[in-house]
C-alpha cells in the first residue's frame, strides 16, 4: 500500500510514520511505502504527475496554511485516478464536510494505532470493491451519515431494513443493530421512494427485505396486518390503506 501523509506539523508526519510501521508488524499487512507533504502544493505536486494512480490512500490534516485539508480532498476528486483519503486532524467539527467528499475515514489526533488498523483497512475493501465493479453503481453506493456515540460513520443505505419514527427521532434499523438519526420519515420517503415504501405513518421498509404479509394484533391497533422482513424478527404493523400497495410489492 502506498501511503501520502500530508501534515504542515513535522512530530505530526513522523508519529504517523511510526504508526504506520508499527501497524504491519505482526500482521498480514501488505508492505507499506509512505511519502510525506507538509502543504497542499506539496501533495499535488507528487499525486499530478500520475493523477494520482502513484499512492493508494493520502492520510490528511485540514488545518493547514495556505489550502487547507477539505479544499485539496476535493481537488483530489477531480484527478483521473484519485487516492483514497482518510483525515486526520485534531478537529472533530469538519466530521459531515469530511463523508460528504466521500472520505474513507475520520480520525482524531492523537491516533491510536487500532484506529489507523481500521482506517486502512477500510481503504483496502474499498480498493477491492472499486476493483470489482465494472461500472459504477449509484443507487447501490448511496449512504447515510449518522452520529454514533460522538463519530459521524457512514451507512450502506443496502444494509438498512426500515425506518421507524419515535418521537422525534428516526430509528435506523439494519440486521445487526439500530441507529438513531436526526430528520423527518416524509423526507426519508421522498429521497429513497424508489428502494423504500412507506407501511405505517411511522415506519418505510425497504421493499427488498419484504418476504410475508401476515395477520397480526396490535395492543394499540386491534386486529391487522404486519409485514416480516428478511434479516429481521421484528414484526412490523401495516396500515389498512397501505395493505395493497404490500400485496402489490410481494407480488412483483
């Protein structure tokens, strides 16, 4: 894997250097060589020549003089080959701007180096999966940014099997766990229509996940219907004007 540590501070490049070392020993990491920029220019001056093919992943402060780190990730966007970027920076305010250039990673300084694992890591099965894909694949590729316990990590929106209002927060369900997110189920439903259908005014399931529709009793609701999705134990109750649109999906 070949490394560009782009960092205005020297101790900040060379603790890296010596985490990145410490990381492959012991492991089955592939070989590590690592570059060094101490400013933007720097950086692009060693990534332009081969548009960006010469390094796999550009670790990345953004506070920098001159450019700083969000400016040269997008710039880095633009090249024919653009590396994989993880951030690295003492700032935890930047973590949406970050994902939303589609960033690999996010760390915090000082980095542990189980951080910095995971972080390459990640860059490697994005490497694979981007190898393996013919063509891009949009809808298959949208995510979701959710805060989790002070991190901001990004969703597959493929993982997800529901969405579920409660109060005035939106549960994000997946087939290992829940997340809690910000925002309005009406706008979940208009951005994501073609992937989720809405089946109770508090609830939007992923129309793939649908494998039963099923009579049900609800405390609250009396006798009804409730789907059963793939990945999942849950039941989850149907409106009576939302029965036929379910019918209408499994049928498909």
């Amino acid at each position: 894997m070949n490394i560009l540590i782009v960092d205005d501070e020297t101790l900040a490049r060379s603790r890296l250097r010596t985490l990145l070392s410490d990381c492959t020993e012991g492991t089955p990491t592939p070989r590590m060589t690592v570059a060094e920029a101490a400013n933007a220019g720097e950086a692009m001056a060693q990534l332009g020549p081969t548009g960006g093919r010469a390094f796999d992943v550009v670790l990345l402060d953004i506070h920098m003089p001159g450019q700083d780190g969000l400016s040269l990730a997008h710039a880095l966007q633009a090249l024919p080959h653009p590396p994989a970027v993880v951030f690295v920076t003492a700032h935890m305010d930047h973590a949406v701007s970050a994902f939303e250039l589609d960033a690999v990673d996010y760390l915090t300084k000082p980095v542990r180096r189980e951080r910095l694992q995971q972080a390459l890591a990640k860059v490697q099965r994005s490497t694979r999966s981007s190898a393996a894909a013919a063509a891009p694949s949009a809808p298959d590729g949208e995510t979701l940014l959710i805060q989790d316990r002070g991190r901001t990590e990004r969703l597959p929106l493929a993982e997800v099997l529901y969405f579920k209002a409660e109060q005035k927060y939106v549960t994000v369900r997946t087939a290992t766990r829940s997340y809690i997110m910000d925002g309005a189920l009406s706008e979940l439903e208009t951005k994501f229509a073609p992937r989720f259908m809405r089946i109770h005014r508090n609830a939007l399931v992923a129309r793939r996940a649908v494998r039963a529709l099923e009579k049900h009793y609800d405390p609250e609701e009396g006798e009804g219907w409730a789907v059963r999705l793939q990945g999942s134990t849950e039941l989850l109750a149907v409106s009576r004007r939302q029965v036929a649109a379910v019918r209408e999906e499994l049928a498909r």
